[in-house]
C-alpha cells in the first residue's frame, strides 16, 4: 500500500479542540513586530556572568507579565455559555503559561507551565521555575502528569472539560494562566511571521533571532533583532489597544536599562 494509517493520538485530539474553540469563540487577529535586543542581549550575558539566574525568556515572561499589568484590558477573557451567551471577564491575577518544549521517548514535547503572579515575580525566580521543568525528570512535573491523565480520559470527560474551559472563569483560572507565551525561540532562524489562534485575549510568540543590519547614529551597524508575534482577541480588543500593547513592549525590551527586575 502506498499510505499507512496513522492513530490519531489523545493529545492530537485535544490540540484540535483547543484550535476549535479559538476559531469559532474568539476573533484572532495577529500582528508581527521586530524589537533590536542588542542591549538587552548584553546585559543578560553580563548578568549570568555574575552568576545571576536570568535568560531571554525569562526576561519575556516578566516583561510580558508587566505590560498586562500596565494594560489591563489584555488580561480579559471570553466566555461562552451553553447557549451562547457571551460574557468578558477582566482577572485580576497575571498568570503565564508558557509553552515549554522537551524530549520524551524521541519526540519533541510541548509541556505548558503556568507561572503564576508572573508579574510579581523576579527575572531571577522564574528563570529558577522554567530551569527547573527544563532539567528535573518529566514523570516528577505536574504539566506532564497533567499530559498522562489526558491520555487516560474518557473523551466524552475531555468535552466537558472543554466546555468547562469556555464558559466557567473560576475553573479557567485555577486551570490555566491568564494569558500564553511561546518560548520556541529560532537563533538564526528564517520564519518571520506566522498566523494562528488562540483563546486567551492575549499571546506572545517569539520568533527568529537574527543579526541583521540597522542604520544607528548615522552608521550601518550589526544588531540582534528578535522578531515577535502577539495575537489579539478582537472581540475584546479594538485596533487601538492591539498597537498601545505592541509599541509599549518596546521599552521592556529596546530600553531595558531602566527596568531591571532581576
């Protein structure tokens, strides 16, 4: 035979209702930027060398958590009713969940941590936290338990979670982080932009790290330019607070010298 059948997996089925929810309750709008973290680059070196606990997406998930809390209208969330009935909820928690990957049995494994108070957090405290899912045994980490019980749920149980997840704010909450961040980082990478969904109000994608040339003081010059994807819940969101949220992440990480959070 020319095909092979591949099983469709728990986890592919859940992937697939999480892209089913977003596509059909949320309006998803994305934009892309570039940030020059040439600065940022270097302090974060130098910091390490001093044998601070910091990295670049440690830095996001602080920096992220801080622009939530300057502009609070990206920490909202919609839900559905069963009958539709649409409600926006504004939390007044800032949690992170940050998409981390692993290897597991020869495979790359997305494992989704949530940080909690991320926005009252060091540079320093989550770099320990992700450090720590990053390294310690996968069967010890509450994302992979999470993973395994998912793979033993019936998955008439996995639609009312579903359900569940679109319509009840506090379940939400304790369930997931207020809003999502990527760390799949390419160094030199080609990818530049990209389109996807998602159910929270606001998520922060990452993308290619690049030395790329800038025009700087009158002179053409090597900087490191970090490409980045935001996506937007246009139901709760107008144009105006999508562009206030994309140039204020600037200065967290342009003009990082003042904003020191380790």
């Amino acid at each position: 035979m020319s095909f092979a059948l591949v099983p469709l997996s728990k986890h592919r089925q859940v992937v697939n209702d999480l892209l089913d929810r977003a596509r059909i309750h949320h309006a998803s709008v994305n934009m892309t930027a570039e940030y020059d973290v040439t600065d940022l680059r270097l302090r974060l070196r130098a910091q390490r060398r001093s044998g601070v606990a910091t990295s670049l997406i440690s830095h996001l998930a602080k920096s992220t958590a801080a622009l939530i809390r300057e502009q609070p209208e990206l920490n909202q969330h919609l839900f559905v009713s069963w009958w539709v009935r649409r409600s926006i909820v504004r939390f007044n928690e800032i949690h992170c969940t940050l998409v981390l990957a692993r290897r597991h049995e020869g495979q790359e494994l997305l494992l989704p941590l949530v940080i909690r108070q991320a926005d009252q957090l060091s540079v320093s405290e989550i770099e320990t936290i992700v450090q720590h899912h990053k390294t310690a045994p996968l069967a010890e980490l509450a994302p992979m338990k999470a993973l395994e019980r998912v793979k033993r749920t019936p998955w008439l149980v996995l639609k009312l979670f579903s359900y569940r997840a679109r319509s009840d704010p506090a379940f939400y909450l304790q369930t997931f982080g207020t809003y999502g961040l990527s760390s799949l980082i390419r160094q030199r990478g080609h990818g530049i932009s990209g389109a996807t969904v998602a159910n929270t109000g606001v998520a922060f994608l990452p993308g290619s790290l690049r030395e790329m040339p800038r025009y700087v003081d009158g002179h053409v010059v090597p900087r490191e330019i970090l490409t980045f994807g935001f996506v937007f819940d246009h139901f709760l969101l107008d144009g105006v607070a999508m562009v206030r949220a994309v140039e204020g992440f600037a200065k967290y990480l342009e003009k990082p010298a003042p904003w020191d959070p380790s």
